[in-house]
C-alpha cells in the first residue's frame, strides 16, 4: 500500500513504522528535505510517534500503533498506518519548500598517516599523488553526515572531494581500533567502536563518537556539517588526555 504526496511516497515499515521517501538519489537537495521535514515533526509531533529516524532519502518513523488507534476518531474505518499516513500529510503540505536545515558545524582532528592511518599510503599510490596532498584534500572540503547507522555513532559522510574516491579493500580487516577514519568509495565515515571493516583507513581522531553515558550518546548526528583538521601525535595524546 503506498500513499504519494507530490514526489514524496509513504510506505509501511513492518505494523509499527513506516518510511516517508523524498527521492532515489543521495544529493544534498534530497537530504535537506529530509532534516527539514524531521526538524518539522520534532516541531510538530502527533500521539503515538515514537521517533524519527533520518537516512541518505527518506525518513523512518516509529510510532505506538494502540496509542495511535485510541488517539483517532477514525479508529474504526482506518488502520494505525492509514492514520499516520494521513497526519504525515498534513504535515508534509505545510512543509515549505524554501526551508533551510542548517546543521552543525563540527570541527574532527585526525592523526594521518602511520599505525594510525594504515592506509593513507595506498590512497595516494591509487591516485598518483603523494600522502601530504591527500591529507589536504581531505581536509579541505566540508563533509554532510547523510545518517548514522552500521554501528552506534558512525556517521555516512558525502561531499569528500571526488580526487580521493577510492574503493573499499579487497579484505576486510578483522577488527577496526575506535576512532578511525576511512575512505569507502565517495563516502568518508568515522569508527565509533571496535569493529571489523573495509573501508581504507587514512587516520585516527582522539575524540569519542559513542558516549552511551550522554544524552545524546553520539557525537555527531545526521545533517551535521564535518571539518577534518590534521594533529600531531603529541596534539592527540593531549586530546586523549583531556577526554579522560
């Protein structure tokens, strides 16, 4: 069952979710109405809604399906989904399509190079150029943080300058250390936690992305603007300290 508002499709997730789907390409544009309409909701919320849940299109939404049901005069002609369905498109009317999300900016330090970035080397053997100018591409461009997502606090990041694009390893590694940074692709992310990975790793931030005794337990968070900035190891053992 699909219910279309202009371009934008509602579709069931499962009996207690759905996804509101705003295209089929990851561009900036397409991720703007996304933060808008979430930031929107947040503003806006109806009875029942448990969270929204931003990703590279669209936008998941959880929602209580009996709260919902006792919520609504229509109960009895109109399941949970078609209620919801009907209130996400009032909402989406409203939504203007002039409004600008404007993320965070958040500035990331990163050690390049060494044990640190195992495979910043390969990076700039792959593209013909040398690993200090690799670290200054990298660096030089601000970053989107389409979704967080694959494990708690990894941020999917588009917008890295296409001179750096570089495939995933051929093998995996086993375990990734926390905090490393890596290339897959177009898409540059962040390890929050220990984890096996492919994605080539070019460096390593001091600072903690998964912090379970906060709230919000993640650093970073989707619609959020990215800086990298080189340290020295001396700069990062600080880092390390001040964050203990």
């Amino acid at each position: 069952m699909f219910s279309h508002i202009n371009k934008n499709v509602i579709k069931p997730l499962g009996d207690s979710a759905l996804i509101v789907q705003f295209g089929d390409e990851i561009n900036p544009a397409i991720h703007q109405k996304v933060q808008a309409f979430s930031a929107l909701l947040n503003h806006i919320p109806f009875e029942g809604i448990v969270e929204s849940v931003p990703a590279f299109t669209n936008l998941t939404i959880y929602y209580n399906p009996l709260i919902v049901h006792h919520s609504s005069a229509n109960s009895q002609s109109m399941t949970p989904f078609q209620q919801v369905s009907a209130k996400l498109n009032e909402l989406l009317q409203q939504l203007d399509e002039q409004q600008v999300f404007e993320g965070r900016l958040v500035e990331i330090p990163v050690l390049y190079g060494g044990e640190y970035g195992p495979d910043l080397d390969y990076v700039a053997s792959f593209h013909k150029i040398t690993s200090e100018e690799v670290i200054q591409i990298h660096t030089g461009s601000e970053c989107l943080v389409y979704m967080i997502g694959f494990a708690p606090g990894f941020p999917f990041m588009g917008g890295m300058d296409e001179r750096i694009v570089t495939p995933r390893r051929e093998n995996p590694r086993k375990t990734i250390v926390p905090g490393s940074v890596g290339i897959a692709g177009k898409q540059t992310g962040i390890y929050p936690l220990e984890t096996p990975g492919g994605w080539q790793i070019i460096g390593r931030t001091p600072l903690d992305l998964f912090r379970p005794d906060l709230n919000p337990p993640t650093l970073l968070r989707a619609g959020d603007k990215i800086k990298f900035f080189p340290i020295t190891l001396e700069e990062f053992n600080e880092y390390k300290g001040v964050i203990r």
